[in-house]
C-alpha cells in the first residue's frame, strides 16, 4: 500500500474517451453522457476497450493486480473478470502496479477514463500508441 500512496503523489495521466477535460459551465451535457454510458448496453463496448488497453500494456510489462489481495501476472481471463464484476456492481476499482517502470493504472467502475501515475517518456509512448488504437486519448489529467 505505501507504493500505491507514493505513486498517487507522482503525475497523473489518463487515457480518456474525450481528447480534453470537458469544461465547467461550457452548456454541454457531460454528465447525461456519463451517466448513459456507464449505465447501458454501451458500458460493454467501454469495458472491451478497458480490457484490451490493460492487456496489451501486460505484453510489454510485469504486473501486480490489487483487487482484494495482489494478484502476481495476472491471466488475461482474472483482468476481464475483475473488470466486469466492478462494472456490473457499478463500484469498485482495481489497482495495476508496474514494479518495474514504478507506475500504476487504476481503474474505477464510474470513471469514463483509465488513471496512469508516474509513467516514464517510453511508457507515455506507448499509452498514446495504444490509446489511440482503441480509439481513446490519453492525455495529462487536470488538477
């Protein structure tokens, strides 16, 4: 747990469904979105992309999943899994700690956007690559 605090202390980045943060007051209706994507047939399409963003990052990386207890390199099958039983209660998130580039995604059931704490030049390349080929962005998250 000391490394998941130090690490929620490092620079954020998120991997998003939108290119920037939706401003306050701008007369949008991000939250209806939200809302409808998180709560409808269109979370599964969401959840796949969640899926595959995390598998292809366990291709280049080791991982630690913390879904109750660590679990050490995860099968692909226990990430999909986890995904899904947080998104069908709608609570939850699951910790990803990469040891080795000292980084760590997070993903909560009611965020349109997966977090990245800490990644590295070569990690942030990557991110954007994949991101963008599951037609995501990923971008510095806003204080």
């Amino acid at each position: 747990m000391s490394d998941i605090n130090r690490l929620l202390e490092k620079p954020c980045f998120i991997i998003d469904f939108l290119p920037r943060q939706v401003p306050e007051n701008c007369g949008g209706q991000f939250f209806k979105v939200e809302h409808y994507l998180l709560n409808n047939y269109e979370r599964y399409g969401l959840r796949d992309k969640y899926i595959r963003i995390i598998l292809k990052l366990m291709c280049y990386y080791r991982v630690s999943v913390r879904w109750g207890e660590w679990i050490e390199q995860p099968a692909p099958e226990q990430i999909a899994d986890i995904i899904d039983k947080i998104m069908c209660n709608h609570s939850g998130w699951m910790d990803v700690l990469f040891p080795d580039k000292d980084a760590l995604l997070q993903f909560e059931w009611d965020c349109m956007s997966l977090s990245v704490y800490n990644p590295d030049e070569e990690m942030r390349e990557l991110l954007e690559q994949i991101a963008w080929s599951e037609g995501m962005f990923f971008r510095k998250a806003t204080e």
